[in-house]
C-alpha cells in the first residue's frame, strides 16, 4: 500500500516535533583538547542562514499498523513556501505544499486533496505546530536558549551531554568526544511525548549531516519510526514551488 494521509500527517507531526541538523565549525574543534567549551561551540554552531534550501532524501516511515519507503523532495523559500513530494518507485503519490496559516495536501494516485490549518492542528495534537517550526526544523535549525549559562552540562568518558527547559519543554543534546557533530538529540513535551533523534554521515559540503532517525515511542514496546537519507542538497539555489489543485480533484 501505499502512503495515506495518515502517514503524511504521522510524517509531519515527527518533523515538527524535533528536527536535527549537524553544523561543523570552520574550525577544526577536533584537534583541540574536548573541553565542555568546545563542545559548546559545536553546539552553538548548528544554526545557518538561508534564503533557498532543498534536498532529496530517502524515506522509510513504519508504525504500529504499517511501513512504507519512497523518495522525498523538499524545497523551501524561507518565510513563504515549503513544497514537498513524496515519491514511490518514481511515481509521484503526493504533493505538499505548506503556507504560513494552511496546509495543501494533494493524493495523486486518488485524485483527492486535503486542506488544513496550524490551529486545528495544534489543537488535535495537543502540541504548539506553526509554518516557522516547521521550516527551520526541516532545514536543521534547533532551539536553542539565547543564554548559554541556562544549560546544564553533563559529561563522562565518551561526550558531552546538554540539558535545557523551555516553556516546559526539555532539550538534551549529545556531543561525543573527537567529533565536531551532535550525534542524538532528544526532546521532551510537557504531555510526556518523546521523539528521539540519532543522525549521521556529516560531510564537509555544507556542514551538513545526511542521516537522521527519528523515534517517537507509543504505548508499550510501539514506536512511530521515520528514517531520512539524503543524497542530494543545495543552499540558497533557487526552486520552482509550482502548485496548484487540479479541478478534478475530490475534497476530502
């Protein structure tokens, strides 16, 4: 079968609740003795600007009921588009595009589209979604607190470990020793929700960190599991982002 809306909704609640990207230093923090300072810097080098961002990626999505794998493309023009496909063996079956108040989902192997709005969202999943979340989660951007001195540092024989609360909502990030990444990243709600992050394969071509797994666990030993490979990237390269619903489509 293939992906329902379901799973696109499942896909977007993971990637608004905890999205991870991996920013090196132009410096070389590696040959440095591993201090919690350096670390820090590490830490605090994750965020970029950004005008255009897009990349290719292999996804595989599995829950309780289900699994699936397919090809995703993501384009985004910061502060007023994020266009995304999913693909399967080549065929397109959806086509997203998110907008500062709403949400177009278009299913084209039935022929259906899907509006929604962040309200209603935030409200059926209980959690703060928005437009602005979603596009620095998706490029890699992560809270982080503006004061430094408010995280608690944890340290043993193998990383470096971050902890900070904000508005009841926990952050704790991992920075292993010899590395210039974050390699897990775990964020907590207010309600208990935990997804967990685990990420890998950091280039040098934009600093960037082309595998990311996502867990979030239900009830027992269930999770909800997306995996992201990306193989293609471009910064600051301008998109086309066309979208349109076709008039044959069937509102559900």
């Amino acid at each position: 079968m293939y992906l329902n809306l379901k799973h696109v909704y499942f896909c977007l609640v993971i990637l608004l609740f905890v999205s991870c990207k991996s920013k090196k230093l132009a410096q070389d923090i590696r040959i440095e003795q591993n201090t919690s300072e350096s670390a820090l810097q590490i830490l605090e080098g994750h965020n970029i600007e950004y005008e255009w961002f897009s990349a290719k990626a292999k996804l595989k999505y599995s829950d309780p009921s289900d699994s699936e794998s397919g090809t995703t493309y993501i384009r985004i023009k910061r502060d007023s588009t994020i266009w995304i496909t999913l693909k399967k063996y080549s065929v397109e079956g959806f086509r997203l595009s998110f907008n500062p108040d709403s949400i177009v989902i278009l299913n084209r192997l039935e022929k259906t589209y899907s509006i929604a709005y962040w309200e209603d969202l935030s409200r059926k999943y209980d959690t703060d979604l928005n437009y602005a979340k979603l596009q620095n989660w998706l490029v890699g951007n992560v809270e982080l607190p503006q004061d430094s001195s408010k995280l608690h540092t944890y340290a043993d024989t193998s990383a470096f470990t971050f902890e900070f609360l904000k508005e009841e909502i926990h952050h704790s990030y991992t920075v292993p020793l010899f590395h210039n990444t974050i390699s897990d990243y775990t964020i907590e709600d207010r309600n208990g929700k935990k997804v967990n992050l685990r990420f890998d394969d950091c280039k040098k071509e934009y600093d960037f960190c082309y595998f990311r797994e996502y867990s979030i666990p239900l009830s027992g030993d269930e999770e909800i599991f997306l995996r992201l490979e990306i193989s293609e990237l471009e910064i600051n390269v301008p998109k086309k982002t066309a979208f349109e619903i076709p008039t044959r489509y069937t509102r559900i």
